[in-house]
C-alpha cells in the first residue's frame, strides 16, 4: 500500500521540533520521529537531554524510566545512562562494558521550542534551527497547541505550500464567510522568492472586507482596508507567516515595496511538522494577534484551533483515499508552483545529505 511518503523522503539533516519548551520537564516523555522512539527528559538543572527510547539491555523504553540527577535509569532492570548516552552503572555488576550505550540525539531549546537534530550528531549545526520567534516573544501574544495528524507529513507541508485552500477550506473561519477575502486568498498577488533552505511567499490583497483572521474584532468599523501577508516554509517542514491589514490605498502607494506604515492590525504564527511515522505527524502551532492586542489572544487561538481542524478533516479524508488507491498519482495544477518550487529544494537538500 505504498503511497510514495516513505520516510526514506525526509531530510535527516535537519532540527525537527519535539515539543513546546513548557511540555517537558524532568519526568521522561515518548515520542516517535521520522520513525525513530526517542526519550525526552530535563536533567535536575533542567537541561534537555534526548536519547533513543530504547534500553540497551532489554529494550524496554526509557521513558518507563525516571530521571536521576543529570541520568536515566531504566526501570525494568536498572541500568542507568548518561546524558551522552553512556552507560554510567549496571546492578549487579562492577565492570560497565563501553558496548552498553544508547544513541544520544543533539538538542537545542531555542524560541520555546525543543529541537532535535535527526542526522549523525557531528554534522549537527546549529545556524540551522530557523528564526521561529516562539509563543513568549514580546512582539506578539502568542498561545502554542499541537494537533496528532493522522497522513503524512508532507501532506501538511503541501497544505502549507499553498494557501490558496484558504478560501475554501477556511471560508468560515480564517475568511470569515467573506467572498471577497475569499478570492483574495484564490487570485491575490503573491510573488515567490527560493531561499537555501525553503521558500517565502508574499501576498497582496486591495480592498478586502476585516475578517476574523485580519483582526475584525478590533477593526470591526473602519471598513475595507490592504492586506499584505508573507510566509516562509522552510526545510524540513517549518511554517512562519506574518500577516497585516493596512489602510485602504496603502499597497497601491507602495508598488512593489512592502507596506511603509505601521500595520491597523497584524498577526504572527509560527509552526513546525513534525513526521512520526510514515502515515502520521504531530503538527506544533503558536497563533497570536500582535502585542498591541493582547485581548485578542484567545479569540486567536481558538480560530486557529478550529481551521487548523478543518485542514486535520480535509488532510486525513485525502490520506484515506490515497492509500486506497496508490497507484493513482497527483496532478500539479498553476495553484502547485510554490509546491513544486519547493521539492526542488528539497531534492537538493536530500542529494547533498546521500
Ligand atoms: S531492559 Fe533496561 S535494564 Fe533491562
Ligand atoms: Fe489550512
């Protein structure tokens, strides 16, 4: 039943996300990437340490076990690890063989954020964890989530690629009902810029109706403005979008240039895929309108709730038709390009890591 998502087409070189910064704490915790069991735990001084879940004894998982200190021990039979992975005692027995050792994972905790390097721990580089902001940045009142998907990881990269689906898939929540912000979001102006690692898209749309998504709740009487919106998807599955509603004329002022006046409105999200097994991924989001609109925070994240489950139903319904028909091949479409931009980066990125 092959669909052609193995995980063999994921970069390895890479920082996937394991979880919020808040999610962990020194009790261990499971989690499956890119098809690999791992262990997530914070030694007493609150270091985050990441190892295979996977005892080397026995193979119990780890994560049954409790953190000592900076160690874990297994609680089937008691050998303890090192933070490097290392075995730093077995009961029972006065010689530790240097054979008795897991695989340590490098992580990083940076923008809220727990990042781990799924590739050969010397190529682990740390310019590559993106500008993700997180959900405490003081520029924006963001709340994070996570949502389990049920289909592939880069389903949900193709989702993100191209958000032309907004004005059908989110026509009643990020659209809020509108038509005219709906073909905004279908036949908008976007240009697409190729960056090292993924691409960014900037959108332009003139004389669109507030919707809920551009801030309606505070801009409820000053009527149609500009909306200007950019996003970055970057390898291996990393969605960043900044997008602002504008007094109306203020894009046609501007011409090519972005905006040049502070925004009526704005709102940030930063997201990141994270593929777990072949046919599912965990899906990390922080949504949030701008900090001069804390009010607005909730308000934001239960909108982002709702359409970021309208992209689970709509992602996993196409899954389920995917794996019953295999053989059938998707068709790419004028609305693809940026998905097809994208791949090609991608390509390269897998033949410099084989
Ligand atoms: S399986 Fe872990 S100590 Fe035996
Ligand atoms: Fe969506």
């Amino acid at each position: 039943m092959a669909t052609g998502y193995s995980l063999n087409g994921y970069v390895r070189h890479a920082w996937y996300m394991a979880g919020w910064d808040r999610d962990f704490t020194q009790a261990p915790q499971a989690r499956v990437m890119l098809g690999e069991p791992l262990v997530v735990y914070r030694t007493e001084e609150g270091r985050i340490v990441v190892l295979a879940d996977r005892c080397a004894h026995r193979l119990a998982p780890l994560s049954h076990g409790r953190c000592e200190g900076q160690k874990l021990r297994c609680l089937y039979h008691g050998v303890l690890f090192n933070p490097d992975g290392s075995c730093a005692e077995v009961p029972g027995q006065e010689i530790v063989p240097p054979s008795v050792r897991v695989r340590a994972y490098p992580a990083v905790e940076k923008d809220n954020a727990v990042w781990v390097w799924m590739g050969p721990a010397d190529k682990a580089d740390e310019a590559l964890i993106p500008d993700f902001k997180g959900y405490a940045h003081p520029d924006w009142a963001l709340e994070p989530g996570h949502m389990e998907m049920d289909a592939p990881a880069k389903l949900i990269h193709d989702n993100l690629l191209d958000l032309s689906h907004v004005g059908w898939v989110h026509k009643n929540s990020f659209a809020g009902g509108s038509d005219r912000a709906t073909r905004g979001w279908i036949y908008g102006k976007t240009e697409v810029d190729k960056l090292p690692r993924g691409v960014r898209v900037t959108r332009r749309m003139e004389n669109v109706p507030p919707v809920p998504a551009g801030g309606l709740r505070v801009l409820k009487d000053k009527g149609p403005g500009d909306f200007y919106s950019w996003y970055e998807f970057l390898s291996p599955g990393i969605f960043i979008q900044f997008a602002a509603r504008y007094p109306q004329g203020t894009l046609a002022r501007c011409g090519e240039n972005p905006p040049d006046v502070e925004p009526l409105f704005s709102s940030y999200t930063c997201q990141a895929v994270t593929p777990v097994t072949e046919g599912k991924a965990r899906y990390y989001f922080a949504f949030g309108p701008d900090s001069r609109f804390p009010g607005e925070k909730q308000f934001f994240f239960e909108l982002s709730e709702q359409a970021f489950g309208e992209d689970k139903t709509m992602i996993e319904a196409q899954y389920k038709i995917m794996k019953m028909s295999p053989e059938v091949r998707t068709m790419r479409l004028a609305m693809d390009k940026v998905l097809s931009t994208y791949e090609g980066i991608e390509k390269d990125l897998l033949a410099a890591e084989a």
